[in-house]
C-alpha cells in the first residue's frame, strides 16, 4: 500500500485552449446545446461553423443567438455541410443512433450526449458505422474528461486508496410535477432517471472498478411506464458500489471512492467541476483540491478540447473514454433497465 501522499496529483489534462481546432456542426438546439455552444467559445479554439434543426426557424434563432455562419433546417444538410469536420449531436436519447449515424456515414466524426444511445446495440451499430467510415465518435460524458477526474485516475494508479471496496454515487433531480410528454417522462423519447441522470452514477462506477461482473436494481415507474427512480449495486472482483438515480427528490449528488487506505470525494453535484477530498483511513490526514477556473457547464470544453486533440493525433477513440467501455456502459445501463422492467417502444 502507497504511503498517505504529501499532496494531490496535479491534472495532466490540458489547456482545453490549447486543442488544434475542428469545424463543428451543432445537430438539434435545446438546452444542452446551447450549453455545449457556450462553453467551448468561451475556452477553447473550436470553430462552431453550422447548426441543424428540424425546423429551419429553430436553426436560425440558434445561428442568430450564437453568430453561427450556417443554419440548416435539417439535420441531413447539416451533416452534408464540407464546411463541417465533426458533429456533436444534442437529441433526445432516441435520437441519438440516427444523428450519430447521419454523421459518421456523411465522413463526419461524431460527439453524442449522453447515454450514447437508447441500448447496447444501438451503440455497436454507430460504433461500426464509425470503424467503416474511419471516424472518431465519443460519448459527451463530460464528467470524464474534468481535471478532478485525472487526479482520481492517478490516484487510483498509484494505489493511494489502497485495496477499493466500495463506490456510492447518486444523481437526483426534482422533475416529478414534469408534463408527462416532457422527454424526461417519454418512453417515445428513451425517458427516465437512469438514461438521464443515473448514467452518470453509472459510469463513475465504471470509471473507478471497470465493468461489473453483477448488476443488482429495483425500481420505481412513473405513469408513463419510465424509471422514476432506480436503486443499483454493482460488483467487481472485491469491490462493490452503490448507486441511486431519481426524478422524485434532489439528492446530494455526491460520488466517493472508498478503500483500505484513503478515500477520494467529490462534493455535489459531483459530475461537474467542484471539490475534492482525499481522506486517510482512521482519522488521518486529508487532502483538498478546491474548484477549477472553468465552472458549471463550461465544463462541457474538456470533451470538445479531447476529441479534437484524439482526432489530430489520427486516433478514433478516446483512451480516456474507449468506445468498447462506452459499450459495456450501455449493456450495463440494458440490464439494470431489463430487472426494473423499462422497455422502451420499437426495442
Ligand atoms: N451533459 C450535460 O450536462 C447534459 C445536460 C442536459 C442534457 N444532456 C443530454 O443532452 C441531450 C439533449 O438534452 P436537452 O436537455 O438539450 O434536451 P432538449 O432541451 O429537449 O433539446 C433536445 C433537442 O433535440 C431535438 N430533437 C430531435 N428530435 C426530437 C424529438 N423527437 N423530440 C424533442 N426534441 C427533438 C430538438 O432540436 P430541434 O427542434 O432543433 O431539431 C430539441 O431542441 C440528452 O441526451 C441529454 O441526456 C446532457
């Protein structure tokens, strides 16, 4: 077992500033598009060149809003746009196998929110599509690609925890009294907490104990047949985590990694930029890591800034985030859905 460090690993992740640019084309323009847009002008070198919508007055309120050259009122000329090198596509969870593949058929790499797609096969069939086309597509799980997560990643390496026993994540949000067509609430649209909120939970156990060997849930469904609220344990070798998603309360968001030596913290909501404790066993010494610079969602840089530094690099996958653990992610996320019985419509 490593000795309790005298300080925090510093982050090796880069200026986000400091990526070769890319063209990118903005596929659909609700909220977190309009987030993603924000935060890469405000701290990196990537050009945001066009924006697609199903509606041409959409694509061009948003090109208006942001001083994007180019408006499109599909997403097929969008992704036919040689102006554009990648596409971050911005749907609902539905979506996402038919945006991500858009793109990767027209030449174009891909960045596709969060969950990657509605399953597992979905995602295979982009990741295919990807391999043909020879493009690079990643999952925008942003939470990943944060300096706090780097520090982890070291500390995990350098075996400061010791042996790892227990992971407890939980994200929570109040989006009960929701219009029941909100997507949140849509099986038509891949609704429900664990798409949404629980897959970041999810994937933080990923990130920290690799993939499960067992996947244990109970749940809760709303009226439109979506998880309400989904209550998973997960085991790996000796080590086992925790985790709640939920739409019925605001819980603390907080992710820990525990084992025989220390255990790492992040403060809520912990898939955004914030604090990190490192804690000695028994009352010892810890060690803080206060906010970044780059706060909220300006956050959502880190990933544009590695996709464009993977893609100048000639790589088609993030070692970071490979797309063979964003598969094992979705086949983590179908099972936890098939024992809380949520089947989405045409799966
Ligand atoms: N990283 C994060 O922090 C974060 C935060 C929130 C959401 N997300 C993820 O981002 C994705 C989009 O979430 P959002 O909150 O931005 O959603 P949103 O505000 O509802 O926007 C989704 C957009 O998708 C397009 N769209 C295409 N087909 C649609 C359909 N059948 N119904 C509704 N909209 C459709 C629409 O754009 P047009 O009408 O212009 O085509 C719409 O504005 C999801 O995968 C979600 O999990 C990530």
């Amino acid at each position: 077992m490593s000795p309790f460090p005298t300080a925090l690993p510093t982050s090796r992740v880069p200026d986000p500033a400091s990526a070769p640019p890319l063209r990118w084309g903005i596929l659909a323009t609700g909220g977190i598009a309009a987030s993603f847009v924000t935060a890469v002008r405000a701290h990196t070198q990537q050009r945001v060149v066009a924006v697609g919508s199903r509606s041409k007055d959409r694509a061009e309120a948003f090109a208006a809003r942001f001083g994007i050259e180019n408006a499109y009122g599909s997403y097929d000329a969008l992704v036919d746009d040689p102006a554009v090198d990648v596409v971050y596509v911005a749907t609902p969870h539905s979506e996402h196998r038919a945006g991500a593949l858009a793109a990767v058929t027209a030449g174009k790499h891909a960045l596709v929110e969060k969950s990657f797609t509605r399953n597992a096969s979905e995602a295979e069939d982009v990741f295919a599509a990807a391999a043909t086309s020879g493009v690079m597509v990643m999952e925008a799980m942003w939470t990943r690609f944060l300096p706090q997560s780097d520090v982890i990643r070291q500390l995990l390496a350098d075996g400061a925890l010791g042996d790892v026993s227990t992971v407890l994540a939980d994200h929570g949000q109040y989006f009960a009294d929701l219009d029941g067509s909100h997507r949140l609430l849509d099986p038509s649209l891949a609704g429900g907490a664990l798409l949404d909120l629980g897959i970041y939970p999810v994937s933080f156990a990923s990130f920290a104990m690799g993939t499960p060997e067992s996947v244990s849930a109970v749940g809760t469904l709303t009226d439109t047949r979506v998880d309400a609220q989904v209550s998973i344990v997960l085991k790996t070798g000796a080590a086992e985590a925790v985790l709640n998603t939920t739409l019925l309360a605001e819980t603390p968001t907080t992710a820990s990694i525990s084992g025989s030596a220390a255990r790492v913290e992040l403060s809520g909501p912990f898939y955004a930029p914030g604090t990190l404790t490192l804690k000695a066993v028994r009352g010892g010494p810890s060690l803080v890591r206060g906010p970044d610079a780059i706060a909220g969602h300006h956050g959502l840089c880190y990933q544009a800034a590695e996709l464009a530094r993977c893609v100048a690099a000639g790589m088609t996958t993030s070692p970071l985030l490979p797309s063979s653990e964003t598969l094992a992610i979705m086949g983590t996320l179908d099972e936890i859905r098939r024992q809380v019985g949520v089947v989405y419509p045409g799966e």
